[in-house]
C-alpha cells in the first residue's frame, strides 16, 4: 500500500472554499450603503453647493448637542460617588434621605448636601450646573445706581439692587453686593457662570436657550413631516383622480384654508392647557393644507403622460403608480416649500409663546426670552439671546433646503 501510494504521488490537499474563509478581525470592510446613480449624482450635487453641506453639518452638530442637554445644563450631578456607592441622579431621582436629610427630592445645589456629599465621596457635574428651571439662589446681586445693597420701606430694611435680569459675569459693571464667603465661592466658580445673564426670575439663559432650540427644531420638524405627508397624499389623490373628488375637496380646502388658526388657539386655550402635543395637533389640522395645491398640480399633469398610461395598461396598482411614477415628479416641488413651511412651523411656536397661546409657562421658550426682552429693555441679553438662536436656526435651515432642491432638480442631476 505505500509503495503504490509513492508511485500515485502525495495525495492532493483538499480544497477550501472561499466563501467559506473568513478574514481577519482588522481587514474585514465595513458595510458600506451603496448609492444608486442618481442618488450618488444628488449627493455629489448637494456637496458641491459648500453653503448647505456645511450648513448642514453646523445644524447636525447643534441638534445632537442639544438632543443630550441634559448632559450639558443640568442642576443635577451626572455621577455621585457617596459612601462606597455609585449613584447617577441625572437618571434616577433619589430621596434626600439618602444622603441624611428627610425631603422627597434632593436639592444637588444646596450647601448643606453639597457638603454632606464632598465629606463622603464626590461629584461630577456638568459643564453648566443649571437646568432650564433652576433658579441661582446663591446670587448675591448688584448694587443700583445710588450704590445701594439695602433700602427701607416702613422702617423695615429690605434687600434691593438691581436685582434680576442680572448680567453675566463677564459683561457685569456693576460691583457685587457683599456677601458671605462660600456664597461668593459659588456663585464664581467656572460651572456656576451664567454665560448669557440670568432672565427676571433668576434661571440660566444659557441653559434656556440650549432646551428651547431643542424643543424648538423638534416641534417643527414632526409638525413639517406630519403635514408634508398628509398634505402630499391629499394632493396626489385629488390629483390623480380628479373629476368629483378633486372638486368636492377643493370646495372643502377653500372652507378650511380661511378658518383663522389664532382663534381656534384662543378657544383651546380657554378650555385646555396648551402643551407640546395640543398645539402640535392644532396646527397639523390646518397646516396640512400648504403642500396639497402644488402636488395636485404635479399629479394633474402626470396622470396623463405615456409612461404613465403605460403602467396602467400593464395592471400596475394606482398606488404602485403614485408611489413610482407621479409623486417623484412633484418632489422639487414639494421641497422648495419644505423650508418655508419648517421655518414657519419653528416661527409660529416661537410667536404663540410670545403671546401667550404657546407652551406652558415656565417651560423652556425662545418666546418667552423675547418677551422678556421686550419688557425690560435694560436687559438686552434676553433678546438678543433669543433673537440670534431663531437666526441662526432658520438661516441654517434654508440654507440646508436649499442645496437639497438643487441637488433634486432633474435639470441638474441629468444635464
């Protein structure tokens, strides 16, 4: 047997598959999203334009900042090492009882649990150690014009200066009121600044300004994305079919496009408490009527081109058609009112809180800010505040929209 297996020669080694063979931990690729070639034209398109990819790129960087602010402006510690154990009240709210004291909610900023705390372990705070809500007791205010701390009415000396709105630190002339030492300590230390002034009941602008950009882009983009869909399928079905229903439903848009959307505000306000989700579905209600006109228009002139016929001679669905064949036709269309209708979305919530009719009150507002502005004109960091937050916000918008159009022309994607 082994002088036959010398004369066949050695055996041949068996054959490995290649699908088989996996290769090494750190030369694997990583799943890349493979662009069709139009899409990877649009993209190429949308790069080109510099002003809205970096726009967008700014906008993304704020957003996902401003997505984790309570990581950021926060009155609670992100970790607290107490006694051996590792407790995170930026999570979970602990009793004051577990640090000796006998209230239901612990007061992070109180000097007494600041120091029960430090005698015992640590603290990580955040950068700003405000919430949106929390008011600086540790200011010690300012004296007035006359130089004074104090003032007596009745006979009684009470506290005066100037009191709030209070400038920030850095841009302050006024000199401090006296007070004592560790009150001074805190109210100097880096993470206890208040970078843009405190708003006249002493809570953090900064702090307000970060949640209110947030709650702001949030509330415009659920309310454009809501209506932009209703609106968009509105538009192609009465488009697509025309005849009784295109013209029943015009008269019904014609009805419900001039009910006045402040008034109906006024009387919800009256009944219910305005919230997030109240308003949101207020304006839906009427808001979804801004996209219909121009997609119905797209879709009358579609139904009848060839391709069009073609598809339907072929047995395809109507719905396969709208989805495939008529509704890309009015996508430029759509999105060059996106931006507008996104940016009045941000500016309507921005004005029913101005007015009152918005969120509730001491919820974090850019409105708000405004009308503190505006009421007290020996405080220009609120409005100023306030004001630039909305601009930058809908410049960065309509700069992003308007790449995305241009990417989306058919004129530019095929030339």
């Amino acid at each position: 047997m082994d002088a036959r297996r010398d004369e066949d020669g050695p055996e041949p080694a068996p054959e490995i598959r290649a699908d088989l063979v996996r290769p090494p931990l750190f030369s694997r690729r990583r799943p890349q999203v493979k662009l069709s070639p139009i899409n990877a034209r649009r993209w190429a398109s949308f790069k080109a334009n510099r002003r809205g990819y970096w726009s967008l790129v700014i906008f993304l960087v704020l957003f996902v900042v401003t997505l984790f602010a309570e990581l950021i402006a926060n009155d609670r510690p992100l970790i607290v090492r107490y006694r051996g154990e590792t407790l995170f009240p930026v999570l979970v709210n602990y009793p004051e009882s577990k640090f000796g004291g006998f209230l239901a909610v612990t007061d992070y900023r109180d000097p007494v649990n600041i120091q029960e705390i430090e005698a015992n372990g640590w603290m990580l705070w955040p950068p700003i150690r405000f919430s949106y809500d929390t008011i600086n007791k540790d200011y010690p205010n300012r004296v007035d014009a006359d130089g004074r701390c104090f003032v007596e009415r009745d006979g009684v000396k009470q506290q005066g200066g100037l009191g709030y709105p209070a400038p920030p630190q850095w841009a302050a002339r006024a000199p401090l009121c006296e007070a004592p030492p560790d009150q001074m300590a805190r109210y100097m230390a880096i993470g206890n600044w208040n970078w843009l002034g405190l708003d006249n009941q002493g809570r953090d602008v900064l702090a307000r300004v970060i949640y209110g950009f947030r709650i702001s882009v949030l509330f415009g983009l659920i309310l454009t994305l809501l209506s932009s869909a209703v609106g968009v399928a509105a538009g192609a079905v009465q488009g697509y079919y025309g005849g009784w229903l295109d013209l029943l439903m015009q008269r019904f848009l014609e009805i419900w496009g001039n009910i006045p959307t402040l008034y109906v505000l006024i009387i919800i306000a009256a009944v219910l408490v305005p919230g997030f989700w109240t308003l949101l579905l207020v304006l839906l209600a009427f808001q979804w009527t801004c996209l219909g006109g121009g997609v119905r228009a797209e879709c009358l002139r579609a139904r009848n081109f060839e391709y069009v016929r073609a598809a339907r001679a072929l047995g395809l669905s109507d719905r396969t058609i709208m989805w495939k064949h008529v509704l890309p036709n009015a996508a430029v269309a759509t999105l060059t009112f996106m931006p507008f209708q996104l940016s009045g979305s941000i500016t309507t919530l921005t004005s029913l809180d101005f007015l009152g009719l918005g969120l509730p009150p001491g919820s974090p507002s850019l409105g708000e800010l405004l009308l503190q502005g505006k009421g007290d004109l020996g405080a220009p960091w609120l409005g100023m505040s306030a004001f630039f937050s909305i601009a930058i916000m809908l410049s960065l918008l309509i700069f992003i929209f308007e790449g995305v159009r241009d990417a989306l022309d058919p004129r530019k994607t095929f030339a």
